[in-house]
C-alpha cells in the first residue's frame, strides 16, 4: 500500500467534510455553551432533541421512508465523535436515542412497529432510551437478567426493575429486554417497545453520577406494566441476537465518543501550553512538556485509525448480524483501546493544567470525569478482552 492508498483509505468524502463541519459549528455555538450548567445542576435541557432534530441529527442511519438521513453507520459516528467533542453529556443522551434506541427498532422490529416509532423518534417527538443492565445484572446481563415478561392474552406482563439507563428518566419510548422463558437462560429473551406511559412503568429515580452529568440516567420499575404482544421486537426468545448487535454498534459508537473528548482535550491542553508561563517562559517551550504533547497526539491518532476501521466494517453488518466473529472481536478491540487511550490523554490534559485542571468547574475537569464510564460502560473493559481471547481462541 502506497502513501495514496493510506491517504485515500482515512480521507472523508466531501459530503462527509461538510455534515462534520455543520455539526462542529452546531458544537461550539450550541452545545459548548450548556456545558457547564448541565455539569454543576446536572441538568438537562428540555428543547435538546429538538435541537438535534432541526440540524438533521436525529434518525441518522434510518431511512428517509421513515423520516431518517439514511446516512451510513460510518458518518453517524462521526457526528457523534464530533457532539462528543463539545458536549459529552448531551452526546450521550443523543446516542443513546439514536444507537441504542432508534437503530435497534429499525434494524430488527417489524414494519407496523417502525411505522408507529420511527418517524417520531426521528423529528424529536419522542426521545429513547435502552433498558438492559440491572441491579444484579451488569456484565453478565443475560446471564443474571430478572425482569420477565409473561404472555397474558393479547399483553406481556413485565415484572423488573433496570438500572444505570441512560436517557430512561426522560424516554418516551424504550427498547427494553426481558426474560420470556427462564429455562432457556440467555437464550430465553425477547425485546419489547415500551412507551412510558404504558400502565404499570415508572422511574423509580435519577442517578447522581461522577460524569456525563446533565444527561439523565435512572432506575426504571416495571410492576405488572402490560405490553401489547404487538410491541414485540422480533420473535419470542429470539431477543439475544439484537442484544449482541446492538453492543458491537454500541462499542463502536463509544469508541468515537473517546475519540471527540481526546480531540477536544489535546486542544485545551495546547491552547493553556501555550499561553500559560512559568519561569519566564510558555510551558510549551519545555521539551518534556512537548513530549506529553505528541503522546497526547499519537495516542488520539492510533485511536482514530482503529475507530473508523471498525465503523466502515459496521457499516456492512447484516441484520441478525453481530455478537460473534470479526466484527465482535474489532468493536470489542477498539473501544478497549480507545477507552484506555482516553485515560491517559485526558489524565495528561489535567496534568498540563496543574492546579485550575483539579478544579471541577473547568471543562478539562468535566472530560477527565467521563473518563472512567467509558472503561465500563458496553461492556467492563474485563469484558472486552474476554471477547476479543474468545474469539482468537475458538
């Protein structure tokens, strides 16, 4: 492979360029403003999807048919590394919606489903929400899940309780995955579409987290909730196989969501490198501040490679796909390494900034609070290199 190949291999296209120039301009005017707020009263704002919407940001990888961009998995995941970048907690919020949500319901329910949803979903109507770990289910969520789902004539009753839910104390619609038939172990789940309004559904609270705060994360309860057989994602205990794709498109998702902190992280730390003095002299102009600097940057680079090789193989992963193989092992791969990588450009980035970076209302103490989420969340990094062994050992 020649200098061009590599070149072209890593090169956005036009259009890709000018969605991602929109959305940082969208970033920096929009969202980089809330970001304080949203931090120290952990507050969400009411009209964000809506906002999200009016840009074109909702319904990414959905057909216009119903309502969506019908852009590829690969420049979705660029607008939310580029979110990500000014704005983490509100990017979360929004993946949550459109991966874990939105792409699941459209990737896997059946049409009468995707035209009720969908387009609502897509314009900002309704906001989503996933609901999968539990009080006594996180890494072995399959395994361990307790919420169950009783067919009752032409309901399922569902008895449980999810926890650590992203976007579930605002959701309107949720994707959410219970035990259909206890014998069949992991294998015994199924997906159902549960509006909040259903009968027998609440928000027991919302969590007080360490970062990403502004977007709402609770506890859901679902006592006898009553849930039309018609809200069924898929067929009955079959809900496994949309569990395991949506966590690889998940796993690429957050890998660019640490990608958009680094970047945003790596430009705090030059700007203050270059601006703050000490001894008569920019910290730039240490050398061993210089070779923080280039780590900073060989680190976000490598990341970015791995990102995208994983998001354009999303990009042909067929329905039903995912949860095995190839693709398990790269998604698996690439959020561990960017995760980690993260770590140390951000932990880097309060170093630099000596004691303002140990403030909490800086912005480069908020990124250095995401840090640690993005190591356990989709799966603990312990997790993920059970994964990646697994599938090199088969």
């Amino acid at each position: 492979m020649n200098a061009n190949d590599v070149k072209a291999q890593y090169q956005l296209s036009p259009e890709q360029e000018e969605i991602i120039s929109q959305f940082e301009r969208f970033g920096r005017e929009e969202l980089l403003p809330l970001q304080e707020k949203m931090d120290l009263e952990d507050w969400w704002p009411e009209d964000l999807f809506s906002r999200f919407a009016a840009i074109g940001g909702l319904g990414t990888t959905i057909s216009p048919e119903y309502g969506g961009s019908g852009l590829d998995y690969f420049t979705a995941g660029l607008i939310g590394k580029t979110l990500s970048k000014y704005n983490p907690a509100a990017a979360f919020g929004w993946g949550a919606h459109e991966n874990l949500c939105l792409n699941n319901i459209y990737r896997n329910a059946n049409e009468a489903i995707k035209k009720k949803y969908l387009p609502k979903l897509c314009d900002g109507t309704l906001i989503g929400a996933l609901g999968l770990t539990e009080p006594g289910a996180g890494s072995d969520a399959l395994g361990s899940m307790a919420t169950t789902a009783t067919r009752d004539g032409d309901d399922y009753i569902l008895n449980g309780r999810k926890l650590y839910i992203t976007n579930g104390p605002i959701a309107d619609v949720l994707l959410v995955y219970a035990k259909t038939d206890k014998s069949l172990g992991p294998h015994g789940i199924s997906a159902f579409v549960i509006e909040s309004d259903f009968p027998g559904f609440s928000v027991a609270q919302t969590l007080d987290k360490m970062g990403f705060r502004g977007n709402p994360t609770g506890e859901l309860v679902f006592d006898d909730c009553r849930v039309p057989t018609a809200n069924l994602v898929g067929q009955e205990n079959q809900g496994v196989s949309i569990v395991m794709s949506g966590l690889d498109l998940e796993r690429a998702f957050v890998s660019m969501v640490c990608l958009g902190i680094s970047e945003r992280a790596l430009e705090l730390a030059v700007d203050y490198v270059q601006t703050r003095e000490q001894f008569g002299k920019p910290l730039g102009s240490f050398q061993m501040v210089q070779s923080k600097i280039a780590d900073m940057y060989s680190d976000i680079e490598t990341m970015r490679s791995l990102s995208y090789r994983v998001l354009s193989a999303c990009n042909n992963l067929e329905i039903g796909g995912g949860g095995r193989g190839e693709i398990h092992k790269l998604t698996a791969a690439s959020v561990k390494f960017a995760a980690r990588a993260q770590n140390r450009v951000v932990t880097e980035a309060v170093h630099l900034h000596g004691g303002s970076g140990y403030m909490q209302d800086t912005e480069i103490n908020r990124l250095y609070r995401t840090n640690k989420l993005l190591e356990i969340g989709a799966g603990t990094t312990e997790v993920r290199n059970l994964i990646i062994s697994g599938e090199l050992l088969k």
